[in-house]
C-alpha cells in the first residue's frame, strides 16, 4: 500500500527529492498554496485524501408516502440518495484488503473469506446468531404467511428464510464520520452524456 492510500503514514518518511517534486508542482500549477513547506504539503495530502473519501449523493424528488403509484401521488419532497463511484467484486476488495499493510496476500484474503461466506451461512441454516465483533450481528428471521390457529400453522406457512445484519461497533455510527459531496443524479448524468453524444463538442453543456 502506498502511502497515499494511507492516512495515518508518517510523511516523514519521504525523501527530500519527492518533497521538492511536490513544491514544483504546487507552484508550477494553479493551486493557491502559499508556502509550500514540508508541514504544508503533508497538509495539502491529507486533504485530499480525506475529500477523496466521501459519501456521494444526489437529489430526487419522491413521494413522501413509499409505493405509492405515479398517478396517486399527491405530496413529493426532495431526498438524498447515495450515489456509488465503484462496485468491488470479491477479488477487488481481496485486493483492497491486502494493499492496506496485510500480511496476507489476495489469495489468502479470498480464500478466508470464502471460507467464512460458507460457514456464516451453515450457521443461518443452523438458526444460530453469528456475533463478529465490529462487523456486527447475523441471524435469520422468517417470512410467514398468518394461519388461522396455532394447530393451522405449520411449516408450509413459511416463506421464506431471511439474513438481518445489526452493526455494531465501527459501523453503528457512520454518520458521526461520514462526509458527503453532491452529484448529479444517475439520470442528470445519462441527459448529459446524451447531450455530448449528440454534439460535435461539450459545448451544449455549458
């Protein structure tokens, strides 16, 4: 893992030459930096790596009532909705995992995690509550259909078998942490590309 990747890196550690690198940068490009010092490069990185971890979102209009259908609404209010930049695939995130400093490799990641997919569901099957420390709590509920006594109910009653996960720990309090940055929304975006696709330049977007 690079220490770009890492907040909490000593920057200490980088050489003179990569420093002076930075400085020519700063003061060869737009960025108003005024003085361009050690403390203050390693200033400007966090920043951007803290600004570079942030919560996405757009804005919608919505019906305040949830299911309701288009014709019926009668009242809308705007709503946030988290907008994803990347889907990590298992290998991905294998891969994230052991360029964070782990002392095992992408292999070894995937193959734990195989591992624990397949026995975190043994237990669900078992009706057992898995408790992972940070991560949280898994442990099944059912969907059942109502019959109508006791001596009706049987097995045939149940739908279906579902996970719920309870955080706790690290991510019981996420908003606390979260920073946010607004984007366009997904259908902003298609409009947009439309526009470029349908022009010889970007100029329509301006």
């Amino acid at each position: 893992m690079s220490a770009f990747q890492n907040p909490r890196v000593d920057f200490s550690i980088f050489t003179c030459g990569f420093h002076e690198i930075l400085v020519w940068i700063l003061q060869t490009s737009r960025v108003q930096f005024p003085h361009p010092s050690r403390k203050n490069i390693n200033t400007l990185i966090i920043n951007h790596l803290i600004l570079t971890i942030m919560i996405k979102y757009s804005i919608v209009i919505k019906s305040t009532k949830p299911g309701t259908k288009k014709e019926l609404i009668q009242e809308t209010k705007a709503y946030g909705v988290a907008q994803a930049d990347e889907i990590l695939d298992l290998d991905k995130f294998c891969q994230h995992i052991a360029d964070h400093n782990s002392p095992f490799s992408k292999g070894t990641i995937k193959g734990i995690l195989t591992d624990a997919v397949s026995c975190l569901r043994e237990q669900m099957l078992a009706g057992n509550k898995v408790k992972l420390g940070d991560l949280g709590d898994f442990h099944v509920e059912l969907d059942t259909e109502g019959a109508v006594t006791t001596d009706d109910f049987s097995t045939n009653n149940i739908k279906d078998v579902n996970i719920r996960w309870t955080p706790s720990g690290k991510f019981k309090h996420l908003r606390q942490e979260a920073t946010f940055q607004l984007v366009p929304s997904r259908s902003a975006q298609a409009d947009a590309i439309e526009v470029v696709r349908n022009t010889d330049t970007i100029h329509g977007l301006e």
